[in-house]
C-alpha cells in the first residue's frame, strides 16, 4: 500500500492509536499534519521527529478540538504547508466514564463538544475540502456495540459520529471519497494500563482472539481503508476488537 504524494491529517495524534496512525501513514509515504492537544507539545515534536528520521514528512499542530475555529485552522495548516489535503482521521476524543445519573449537564454538553460536535464539524470541512477520491476515516468505540454500564454518554457521542459517518459515504460517494469508522475493543493504550492489570484480564477473557489490541491492530485497518486497496468500502462501522464484538 503505498501514499505518496497523498496528505493526511490526524487529530489525537501525539499518543496512543492516533500516534500510531500516524507513523503508518507516514511510514507508506503520506505527508501527515499530527494534531495534537496543546499540553502535549512535547508528543507531537517526537512523533514528528521520529516519522523524519525515518525519512518521512509531518508537521506538528496544536489545537483544542472542541473549538470550531482551531479545528477547521487544522485543514489550513494541511493546505499551507502542504498543498492538499486527501485523508483526513478524526481520533481526538474525550474518554469519560460515568452512570447517566451521575452525568451532570455539564459532563454531558463537554463529551459531546469533543466527541460528537466536533466529529461533525470535521466531516463537514473534508466533505468541502478534500478532492476526488478522498479518504475519511472515524476512530470510534466498540463500545456503541456493547451496552455497559457506566459508558452511556461516551458511547452515545460516538455513536452520533457513526451515524453521520454512513450518511456523509451516501452525499459523498459520486467523488469516489469513501468514509468509514474503525470501532476499537480493548487497545493496550496509556487509559487501560491505567485502568490496572484485573481490567486487562477481564478484556483478555472476554475477547476472543485472547489478547488485547495493539495499537497497530487498530492502524493497520486506518491504513488499508485509506489506501487504493480499500476504495470499495465505505459507509461501514468496522469491528475491530478481535471478535468482542
């Protein structure tokens, strides 16, 4: 698979998944802007210089999600410094956990700024931005698929940016642009060794290639729908949580 001479941008790039999306892009030849959250400038410097030392091309920028203004400021970036923009990733999330009598209006209105507000405001800019055949891809949550107490909110905002996911593949399709979501199970990210070893082992048991994701098991399937090869899917919320769901 190969992306030379394509540019992509990532949102949520400088750790976890997104860091890791990242460096695929890169590593098949794309020109990738990784965004990043402003406190962590430090991540995103040694994302972009570990994708240059490998002979690779990124730039580095900063930008709160939430703010209409700093996330459409992300598409100029892609555009002054490289020209174009083809794929766009929307990783950035807010991850919160709560009942839903515990949620105050609040919790509710941020979640929904990050997860879902933003979501459709990015698919809007690369619906009008990218050229024929562009490429989207939304990192969700096998959580939409899986009912469990005390993720409702989180799940519901991801699930909004599911829907709107298979609707936009529909406006879309004529200009051969596909749009896709990547729904992860349990990845061995920064959240889950936090979460402490009887969670892992809990989702080990409960998923059954038995064993947690990676986050390369989650990129590798960015980076086939992204690429020529995965030009004849789209509209799909696609499991990728080893058989959880």
């Amino acid at each position: 698979m190969t992306l030379h001479n394509k540019v992509a941008l990532v949102t949520g790039a400088s750790r976890g998944i997104g860091r890791t999306i990242a460096e695929r892009l890169a590593d098949d030849g794309a020109g990738v802007v990784v965004n990043y959250f402003p406190p962590e400038r430090q991540d995103a410097e040694d994302v972009v210089r570990g994708i240059q030392r490998a002979g690779g091309t990124a730039v580095a920028a900063p930008a709160d999600i939430a703010d209409a203004a700093q996330l459409r400021g992300l598409f100029d970036v892609a555009e002054k410094e490289f020209g174009h923009l083809d794929i766009v990733v929307l990783n950035a999330a807010n991850v919160s956990h709560g009942t839903i009598v515990d949620t105050s209006d609040e919790q509710f209105d941020a979640m929904f700024a990050v997860n879902a507000r933003s979501g459709f405001i990015a698919l809007r800019e690369a619906a009008i931005r990218l050229p024929d055949g562009g490429r989207i891809v939304a990192v969700s949550a096998g959580l939409t698929r899986m009912p469990r107490a005390g993720t409702g909110v989180y799940a519901a905002s991801k699930a909004a940016v599911d829907h709107l996911v298979r609707v936009l593949a529909h406006e879309v399709g004529a200009r051969g642009i596909t749009v896709n979501s990547v729904l992860p199970g349990a990845v061995l990210t920064q959240a889950l060794l936090n979460a402490g070893q009887a969670v892992i082992d809990a989702e080990v048991a409960n998923t059954p290639l038995g064993r947690v994701g990676q986050p390369e098991d989650i990129a590798d399937v960015v980076r086939f729908l992204v690429s020529e090869q995965g030009r004849w899917v789209t509209g799909q919320t696609i499991g990728a949580g080893g058989g959880m769901f």
